[in-house]
C-alpha cells in the first residue's frame, strides 16, 4: 500500500440499504478517483462481506476486512447499546480513528448513537462545547454553496453552543468551502432584531457588539428563504430546526424534479425542447442532488466522522467517502482549536450572560 493513501473505515452494516449499497459506493469511488489515494479498513460481518467482494476486486484490492460480530440497528435507541456497542461494526469503525489507524470514519448508521459513539471515543476539540452536524447544501447561482449547523445533534442549545457553532462553521467555509471571511447568519423566523426566542436575541446583541472581533463576518438575523439566496455563506441554527431545514431542502430537490419529469411527458414539444437544453437540466440535477451532499461531518471533534444518508445509494456513499478524504486532507481541527482560543474571551462572555 502507497505510504500516501488516505486511510478510511468504512461502516459496512449500517444504512438501510446495508452492504451491497456500500461496496457499491466504495467500488464506485474508486472507478471514479482512482486506486491510489484512498486505503478502506472495512468492519463487519466478514462472512457476507467476503462474499461481496468477490463482485467488487477493485474494491478487495483496496480494503482490509475487519470482523464486527454485531452491528447496530437503525432503530435502535441510544440508551440501549451505547454500553454494548464495543463489538459492533459502527464502534469499532469510530475506535479505528481514535487509535489513529485510520483517518475518518464513514457511516450510514443510526445518526443518534454514531454522534453519541464517535463523541464518547473522539472527544471534543478544546474550547468547543459540542460538535455540529454540518455539510454545504445548494444556494445561490452557480457553484454557490451555503453552510448550515446544526442538522440534528443538538436538539436543544445554548447561547454558548451557538457561539460554537459559529466559530466551528466558518473554519469549515474557509477551509472546505473555500469562503474567506464568510459572512455568517443566526437562523432566525425574521430578520428583526425583537423576532425570535430569549436565545437567539441574547446571542445576536453580543455577536453585534462585538462585530470587529470576530473571525467572520457577522450579518444578524437569516430568514428560510435566505438559504438558497445567496446572500449568506454560514446559517447557524438548532439541531431541531436545522435538521428540518435539511428534510425541506431535499424534499424541494426531489419535487422540482417530478414536476419537470411530469411536464416534460405531456408535450412533444416540451420534449423537443429539453433536448436543447439537456446541459442545463444535467447541471440543474447535479446542483440539488442530495446526493451529491449526502455526507455530512460532525465537526468539533477531535477525529473526523463522516455520516451518510441512511437510505443511501451507491453514488451517494461514494460521495461521502469523497467528503472523507477531503476533510482528511485539511487542517480543519488545528484551525477550529485557534479559532476557539480567539474568541474565547467573548465566550466567556456569553456563559456569564447565561448564568
């Protein structure tokens, strides 16, 4: 193996569409960016798998297997197997980073206990109350992009675990997005400054007053719609309302393209038409995908986890193994650590204000 390969676990069980889908994601990474960059230590039921590889050599070329006698379900509850998760599939995929023999980790498991187990072995970056599941979804014209945090770890969050999110979502612009100075907005039901909670009004007049100190640039309040506008490159919100966020943009994706498929079918015309602009609907398609942003990381810990759609497809986990290897290939963390030492004054700030 090439000293220079990336090194990747890779969650085989979880998902709802289970191994075949990942192997297909894995071989399809590989026809794509080639054998030499990435390395897969793959973790489950090495019996089925063993069985799956020998329909995918360029993918048993590439990987080591790893048995994982249990795996966790989808519906499984957090309190119940986060003490008995140590033999399972997801655990000892998340272990593998911990213990540095691989770089992320990549998972279409069960969101919950893949957030609660890679915080449990990862910990959290210094000066960061709780990571964020975050990822860049459509916006704007072009290539556009916007960051959003959180998609659903923290249901409920503080001033200060806001402050964080702030923080960890404009390291993330620079670095992946490649947004120097990001402008950055606190999702809010209107752009007033009386709208909104007791929380979110709290963080906005601190954020305001101390405009100039901060890393990014701070722009109030965001409104729904200001997401696919363009105007704004980082959205910090709730876990709660920003996993909602989530399900409405790629439900939006998904009826933009039935009603064109059901349009197109009622004309010749249409039909004649849509062949004039076949570049247009493929570049269209590749903009509101989801799955082409099906990974999404949660950031602020020390090690990277990737999570995927749990109905994933095999494009989709190519995608996320792709996502992988970028984030592996920046110096996010050591960032979001001096960034959070930056701004650690305001934060101070902040948690004084809370009690």
């Amino acid at each position: 193996m090439s000293a220079e390969k990336k090194i990747i676990s890779i969650d085989a069980m979880g998902g709802d569409k289970g191994p075949n889908a990942v192997l297909g994601g894995m071989n399809q990474f590989l026809y794509q960016n080639g054998e030499d960059k990435v390395f897969f230590r793959l973790f489950g039921d090495e019996k089925k798998l063993r069985k799956l590889l020998a329909k995918y050599p360029r993918v048993a070329r590439n990987c080591e297997l790893i048995h994982a006698p249990n795996a966790i379900n989808g519906t499984d509850k957090v309190r119940d197997v986060i003490r008995h998760a140590q033999d399972t599939s997801m655990y000892m995929a998340i272990k593998d980073v911990r213990e540095g023999k691989s770089a992320a980790v990549v998972s279409a498991g069960n969101t919950g206990i893949l957030m609660s187990l890679s915080k449990l072995a990862l910990k959290t970056i210094d000066g960061i109350s709780r990571p964020a599941i975050t990822t860049m979804l459509p916006s704007g014209g072009g290539d556009s992009r916007v960051v959003v945090l959180d998609l659903g770890a923290n249901v409920q969050c503080t001033e200060a675990n806001l402050f964080d999110f702030a923080v960890l979502g404009s390291v993330y612009a620079e670095v992946i997005g490649k947004m120097p100075r990001p402008k950055l907005g606190v999702l809010n039901i209107g752009e007033e400054e009386t709208k909104g909670n007791e929380t979110l009004q709290n963080l906005n007049k601190l954020l305001s007053a101390h405009k100039d100190e901060l890393p990014y640039e701070y722009i109030g309040f965001v409104e729904g719609n200001d997401i696919g506008g363009g105007n704004v490159q980082v959205v910090v919100t709730d876990g709660f309302t920003g996993n909602i966020v989530l399900k409405t943009v790629e439900g939006t994706a998904k009826l933009i393209k039935r009603v064109l498929v059901d349009n197109l079918k009622k004309s010749i015309l249409a039909i004649i038409g849509a062949f004039f602009l076949v570049h247009v609907f493929k570049r269209l398609k590749n903009k509101i995908d989801p799955r082409s942003y099906a990974g999404a990381t949660f950031l602020g810990l020390k090690g990277f986890a990737v999570k995927t759609h749990g109905n994933s497809d095999a494009l989709a986990f190519a995608n996320s193994i792709k996502y992988a290897a970028d984030l592996t290939g920046a110096n996010l963390n050591d960032l979001i650590k001096e960034r959070a030492q930056s701004v650690a004054k305001i934060r101070e700030e902040i948690i004084a204000q809370e009690e």
